[in-house]
C-alpha cells in the first residue's frame, strides 16, 4: 500500500477512533459536518487533513524478484491537520505522544509509512466558513516517510536506461 488521500483517511479515523466521514480533506468548499448535517447528527469534533507536500527521499532502486521488476522509492510527505470540535485539544496535544504509540505506528505500517521524528507542535486558530461560526481550530503539521512502488505491470522497464544532457566542467 502507499500514502494517498485515502488511505491517510482511513489511518487517522482509525488512529482519532473518529468515524471516516468526519474526516475530510481540507479545502474551503468541502463538506463542514459541522453546518451541513442536522443537528442531531452534527459530530462534536472533525478533521480536517491534506497531504501538502510530497518529496522523493532517493534517487528509485530497481528490485528484481520472482514478479519482475520494481521501482521502488521513498517519498516524505508532509501532512496538516485541522481539528475542530470540543475535542480538537484533546486530538491534538495526543499527536505529540504517537511516536510512543504503538498503535498509532502499526496504523501507519499498514499503508507502508513510518513517522519522521518531529515535535508534533499545534497553533490555533480562529476557524471561519462561509463567514460565520468563529469558533478555534488546532492546526498539527507532522511528516512520514513511505514507500511508493510502481509494478511491473505499470513500470515495463524502469531505470534500463537514461538520457542525461548537460555540460559536465572539469576543473584543471
């Protein structure tokens, strides 16, 4: 597996034990929970997430087994988060606790992903859509490293050859 919108999705509902469809990317026009559902169903906290950066770590290594050949390369992803609710606290100072969570690190062996070590820092901020609701969000930034691959199927044969142009200077 690999990092992507969905499978992020379905490692931090598992991760916040917060049910999938309150976790939502984050772009201004998307789904709020928050005003688009009825009261009675309004969760009391969401979040919101975007995987904001992504840079490869290596030059791809070719790995050949029994299935062929794979491109193989790992990627840092940098990840925000925005949680909002009457838990948003609670969620956000936890995330400076998941590099000793065992849970939180299996969750993220699964989609091929380790977490780099950072400080897992929040801010806050006042939260505006559509002009009204001013109420705090507790914005998290973190980053991981996974493995992206590319299957034979879908790489024919990577990295057989080059085409390399340039002027190459070498000093007398």
């Amino acid at each position: 597996m690999a990092l992507s919108q969905s499978t992020l999705r379905s490692t931090l509902a598992t991760i916040f034990s917060v049910d999938p469809k309150y976790i939502v990317p984050k772009q201004g026009n998307w789904f709020n929970p928050q005003d688009m559902l009825p009261s009675a169903e309004r969760p009391l906290t969401w979040i919101a997430f975007r995987i904001s950066r992504a840079k490869p770590a290596m030059i791809p290594v070719l790995i050949e087994d029994t299935d062929g050949k794979r491109s193989v390369n790992f990627i840092v992803s940098s990840v925000d988060l925005q949680i909002v609710g009457t838990r948003a606290e609670e969620l956000s100072e936890s995330t400076a606790h998941w590099l000793r969570r065992q849970d939180v690190l299996n969750a993220f062996e699964l989609i091929d992903a380790s977490l780099m070590a950072e400080n897992f820092s929040y801010y806050v901020l006042d939260f505006y859509q559509d002009g009204g609701n001013n109420i705090l969000s507790y914005n998290v930034s973190f980053r991981v490293i996974w493995e992206s691959v590319l299957e034979p199927e879908d790489s024919g044969d990577p990295l057989t050859t080059a085409n390399i142009s340039g002027v190459v200077k070498i000093p007398v």
